[in-house]
C-alpha cells in the first residue's frame, strides 16, 4: 500500500533528474564554448540560472516532505541527499556558466592558446563522462556506477596537475592564454568533485553508508 510521503518522493526525485538531464546539457554547451569557439554564453547563464531556481524548489520540496509527514530513517536519507545533490547539479550549471565567462570576457582566439602538450580535450572528455555517470547513477541509485567516479576522479586530478606542471614549465606567450587555461581547467576539476559527491550522496542513499569518493 502507498503512503503520503510517497507521492512527494516521486515528486522530489522527478524534479532532481529533471535537473540532472538540464545540468549535464549545461556542461556540454560550456565545452563547446570554450573548445569549440561557440557563443552560447547566454544561453548558458539562463540554463546555470535555472538550475540555481530548481534547487530552490527541491530545498523547499524537501522541507515540506519532512515538515509534513515525519519520514523515517530511510525517507529521511533519501530527502536530505537529494537536497545536496540538487545543490551539486547547481554547481555544475554554475561552473559551466564561468566557463564561457572566461571564454567572453577574456576573448580568447582558440588558435592562439592551443598547445600539443596540453591535454584539454581530455581532460573535458573524462569530466563530462564524469557528469553523465553521475547523473546516470542518480536515476538509477546504482551504487556500483556511482563508485566508479573515485578513479575517474583521480584522473582528472592528475590530468588537472598536469597541466598546471606544464603551465609553469612552458608558460604560453600571451598571458591571457595562461589565466584563460587555468580558469577553465581548474573548473572541470570542481566539476568532477562535484561529481564525485554526487556518486557519495547516491551511496548513502542506497546502504546508508558514508564514503569518500575523492
């Protein structure tokens, strides 16, 4: 037999994939922004803007769930993880919008800041995977999926480490190359953190178990 509480579960959890599949879209037109040349800063910063609403909404859904009907150890875990993962897909929309900040305010020519020695692409590749799993994870509860991110994690680490070695070692020309690089490579790596609490949330809510991922 249903209870009260299980509707506005249904309602909680339809809210934060909504936002799952909105924040990886984010994401992704930030990359192409930035890799690509695209102008969607705009679009970008309404979509990061939504996203920062939805959480709101979810916060405030939760508090009623919880005001209303008292729920129980499990119901409880599972709210207050989607109140912190609706605030890490948020995250997300806001990292993605600094991006293609970066990308307009300092006016970057793609050309001019590409160098063979510095692994941009994979770097974007491995956390945009990381921002699908994650939000995989959460529609499935896959605990198993959501482990996954800790390695990923650690490479984009050390790709992110990487880089910085190389910005010191062979510093590019233009400054505005080095500050533009830093920026959007220290933004993917708060993204994947983001990601990897994420995949925490979604294993505390299946075990009740508290884990690092990162």
């Amino acid at each position: 037999m249903s209870r009260l509480i299980d509707a506005g579960l249904e309602q909680l959890s339809r809210l934060i994939f909504k936002m799952g599949d909105l924040a990886e879209k984010t994401v992704l037109l930030s990359l192409d922004c930035y890799m690509k040349g695209v102008d969607v800063h705009e679009k970008v910063r309404v979509l990061s803007e939504t996203l920062v609403s939805l959480s709101e909404e979810a916060e405030d859904k939760a508090v009623e769930l919880i005001a209303r009907y008292q729920p129980v150890a499990s119901d409880l875990r599972t709210i207050k993880s989607y109140m912190k993962i609706a605030y890490d897909l948020s995250r997300y929309g806001r990292y993605a919008w600094d991006i293609t900040h970066i990308h307009k305010r300092l006016d970057i020519k793609l050309d001019e800041c590409r160098f063979p020695w510095m692994p941009l692409e994979e770097i974007s590749g491995k956390v945009l995977r990381m921002v699908h799993t994650s939000i995989e994870a959460i529609k499935k509860h896959d605990v198993d999926l959501a482990k996954t991110l800790n390695a990923m994690e650690r490479e984009v680490d050390e790709i992110y480490y990487r880089c910085l070695d190389k910005l010191v070692e062979q510093p590019p020309p233009l400054t505005g190359c080095v500050v533009s690089t830093l920026l959007f490579i220290r933004h993917l790596e708060r993204i994947a953190d983001h990601a990897a609490y994420i995949g925490e949330s979604v294993i505390y809510i299946v075990t009740g178990e508290r884990v690092s991922l990162r």
